[in-house]
C-alpha cells in the first residue's frame, strides 16, 4: 500500500519535473526580454537581395502585400511570387498582375517539378514569368507544400547568383526599410544564417476572435524571442518576415517537402551545423492571425504535428552536436518539444481525475492515508511547484501587455485567449501523436479574409464539439462531487471548464 502511494506521488512529480522544464524558459526569457540585446551592425553591402512572397489561393491579402513590398526603400530587389494557385480564377489575377509588372514567359529554362499523375511520376516544367525587378514561379501543383515552393524558389535564385531572400507569407507586409535593417545586422556575421523580425496583427477590422488569437501568438515576439536573444539561445525562424542566407540554407540540405513546420526543420538543422538566427524586434511586420475558431484549430493542429516530426527527426543530433552548449540544447529541446508538453498535459488530467476519484472511492483506506501523509509532508514544496509552473504561462502576454506594448486594455482579453488555446487539448494531443509516428497529413493553410466582407464561415466538426462537451459535462460532475465529498472548491476548474465549453461551441 505504501508503495501505491509513493509511486503515484512520484509519477505526480516526475509530471512536475516536466512541467517545471518548460516553465523555467518562460520565466527565463520573461525577465530576460527586459534588458535591451547587443546586436552588431554594418552598412549594407547594397547586393541583390529577393523580396520571396508565398502564395496558395490567396484571393484577399496578395496585393495588399505587394503594395507593401513595393513600398520597401533597398533599391536593388528582386520581387519574386512563388504562386501554387489551383483556383483558376487567381491563378488568372496573378498572369495579370505579373505582365502588368513588365514580365514576360521564360521559355528555355531548366527548373521543372516531379509530378505524380496516376502513379506516374514525370518532370514537369515550371512556369516562370520574369522581368528585370518581378518573377512569377508558378508550380503545376502544390507539391511538397511550401517547403516544396520555396526549394524550387532557392534554386531558382542561385541560378541568378543572388545570396539572401526576405521570406514572406502572402499576408505579411513589412516595414519600409526592413531591408535595409536586416542586411546590416546579417552582413555583420559570417555565422549568422537568418535574421528573423517581428511579426504583429494588423489590429484594423479584426473580429474578437483574433484579438484573443493575437495576445496568445505576439508573446513569442515581443518577450520569447527577446529572451532568447538577450542570453543567445538558439533563435528560431518561424516561417516568415526573415532574411535568410541562401549559402547556409543549402549547406544544410535547404528546405525539406511536405515537412508543416519547415521553418523548425530548417532551424534545427543550422543549429546543428553551428549557424545561428538573430532577432531583430525592432523591425514589424503587419499580417494576419486566423479569423475563426476552426482555422485556429487547425492550424495548431498543424504546428504540432510538424513541431512533433521535427522532434522526432532532429533531437538526436541537437544533443550530439558540439556547435550548442548544455544551456543552448536545453533551449533547443524546449523549442522542438513545445507543442509535445501537450501530451503531458492530457496524461496530468488523466492522472488528477483518477487521484480525486481514487481518494473519493477509497477514503479511509490504508493506502489513501499513506498518499495523504506522504503529501503533508511534501506540501509546501508541491504545491509551491504546482502553482509556479501554472502561473508560468502568464508571464510572457503579463510583460508583453503591462511592459513592452502597454495597451493595458488587452488585459481584459487575456482569460479568453488562454481559455481558447487550452481548447485546443484534443487537437494537440492527436497532432502530437500523428506527428510522433510518422501519420502522413496533409498541409493546412489558413484561410484569408477580406475582413468587411466574410462570407461563410466553416464550423468545428460536429464530433469534436461533441467530444468536448462530453468532457465538459464529465469535468463539471468531478468538481462538483469533489466539492460536495471534501468540501473544497477546485480551482483548476476555472481554467478547464471555460475551454472545453468554448470548444464545445466551436
């Protein structure tokens, strides 16, 4: 009996242990984000750079985007649109809009795309349009992903001899002269392979969903990734809005198809080869966050699934490489296993219903005292833990409202965007899982908006909603025949309840 009860006490801390890694780097780089980062600078070199923009059926957000670009002040870019369109509509739009450009077909040219038709595989050419200042790549199909797009994209700039590229998704639109900021920063080390910026929500016309959405994700970079450059840990590439060394990128294997997260793949892999990131914060990006519940969902489900390949495939060689310190491959870890925590989560609710239903059944049993002794004993220390790793989360969005933005009205926002990501458990839980063995996913892109003018929007499907509100149902019972049996109130209800009950609304 004693020996039940040490041992579910020691899966609880060992539980603690886990939790308390991933707290410790969000404290870490919290209070770190408050001192300003020594980044070097050098006049830039005025080389060619390309200005990639990514696009698949974007109908709403590309010109914005290109207006943007188009507005940047480096004198010697080259625009290039890697389009996968299969709307003929847009694949139409975007032909007009690149002979508006002065581009004309490329007929001789060697970049072509592997092409399964029927189980057939051929190599089929690419379509380009160019002119001097715009290129329009456009694939026969969405192959690979846009990891795929971007691989055809590489080779395509190094047959011009151009080095760096600024990597945007089609609804992010940069600062005038982020060109400029970001080459004086990367041309002033020769180890630095990307130079990363920040990305924030364009708050005009965004719903109230978003405003939730965009306290969860602007954290990362207005605290996370200031931290991490503050005490030089490996800085990530997330994807976009970076200027990236096409020489390091192909070092390295460049850009892998059909991977959902390869801005994390391609990080990893420099790290590993000793190339860093920098981040610039104080160079902003203006873009969109998803605009309804479903396409969150989905998305995170995506970051997770490909956060879990990465994992999968890179951890070995994080913690073999001699380029990253003990410290540095902590933080890399933290970084590759951050949306798997999730799956520790669900194994601590799991855990917790079956300690409350286990102490309801058996109270006054040997075994439930000996758990009971052995707590008192340790309950200072485990409750202490319990309460610093939950209040963990809250300290990146605290010091990004109250410090760095101080839009103290956002506060009020704050339990509503924590409430929706925990929403998200089942979702993160399965992407893990899918990611862990190797399922094979297809790749999610988040639908844009024309924000005055939404039309239908796609719902949770019903049988996660149902899902949800079962487990809603099940959570509300607990807490409350544990408040009747033991006479105390549960005060983790107040973050589970709301968010299976959101995402049982969908």
């Amino acid at each position: 009996m004693e020996l039940t009860a040490l041992g579910l006490l020691a899966v609880q801390f060992a539980l603690l242990g886990v939790f308390g890694f991933f707290s410790a780097f969000n404290y870490l780089y919290g209070f770190a984000s408050l001192w300003k980062p020594s980044i070097r600078r050098t006049t830039p070199s005025g080389a060619r750079t390309a200005v990639v923009i990514v696009a698949y059926n974007e109908r709403h957000v590309l010109e914005g985007t290109l207006r943007a670009v188009d507005q940047l002040t480096y004198p010697n870019k080259l625009v290039v649109l890697a389009d996968d369109s299969t709307d003929p509509e847009i694949v139409a739009n975007n032909l007009e809009l690149a002979r508006a450009r002065g581009a004309r077909k490329v007929q001789e040219h060697g970049l072509t795309q592997t092409v399964n038709c029927d189980g057939v595989l051929s190599e089929t050419p690419i379509e380009i349009w160019e002119s001097p200042d715009f290129i329009l790549l456009r694939r026969p199909g969405n192959v690979g992903f846009k990891a795929g797009s971007l691989r055809k994209v590489v080779e395509c700039l190094q047959e011009r001899n151009i080095a760096t590229m600024y990597l945007l998704d089609a609804d992010w639109r940069p600062q005038p002269d982020a060109l400029e900021r970001t080459h004086e920063v990367l041309e002033a080390y020769d180890d630095v392979a990307f130079v990363q910026t920040k990305r924030v929500s364009d708050r005009s016309d965004m719903n109230l969903f978003q405003k939730y959405v965009a306290l969860h994700e602007e954290g990362c970079y207005y605290v996370d990734f200031e931290g991490r450059q503050v005490l030089d840990h490996p800085t990530l590439f997330s994807g976009c809005c970076t200027l990236l060394r096409l020489e390091a990128v192909q070092e390295v294997g460049g850009f892998t198809p059909g991977h959902l997260t390869e801005d994390l793949d391609l990080s990893d892999r420099l790290w590993v080869k000793g190339w860093k990131g920098i981040y610039l914060g104080d160079v902003v990006n203006y873009g969109e966050v998803p605009f309804t519940y479903d396409d969150f969902r989905r998305q995170q489900e995506r970051w997770a699934a490909g956060s879990a390949r990465s994992l999968r495939e890179n951890i070995g060689a994080i913690l073999k490489t001699d380029k990253l310190t003990c410290v540095q491959k902590l933080s890399a870890v933290r970084q590759n296993a951050y949306f798997t925590s999730t799956l520790f989560t669900g194994l601590a609710l799991v855990i917790g219903v079956g300690t409350v239903l286990w102490l309801m059944t058996c109270w006054g049993s040997y075994a439930v005292e000996c758990y009971l002794l052995m707590l008192e004993t340790v309950r200072v220390p485990f409750f202490f833990f319990v309460y610093w790793c939950v209040l963990a989360n809250f300290v990146e969005p605290l010091i990004m409202i109250l410090v760095k933005k101080r839009e103290y009205s956002e506060i009020f926002h704050l339990p509503m965007s924590f409430w929706y990501a925990w929403s998200n458990l089942y979702t993160y839980i399965a992407g893990n899982l899918k990611g862990l063995f190797a399922v094979e996913l297809d790749w999610f892109r988040t639908p844009k908006f024309d924000r005055r003018h939404v039309g239908r929007l796609a719902r949770v499907p019903t049988t996660v909603r149902v899902l949800n509100a079962c487990t809603c149902v099940a959570f509300l019972v607990l807490y409350f025949w544990e408040g009747w049996n033991f006479g105390w109130f549960d005060e983790f209800a107040l973050l589970w309840l709301p968010a299976f009950f959101l995402a049982s609304l969908g």
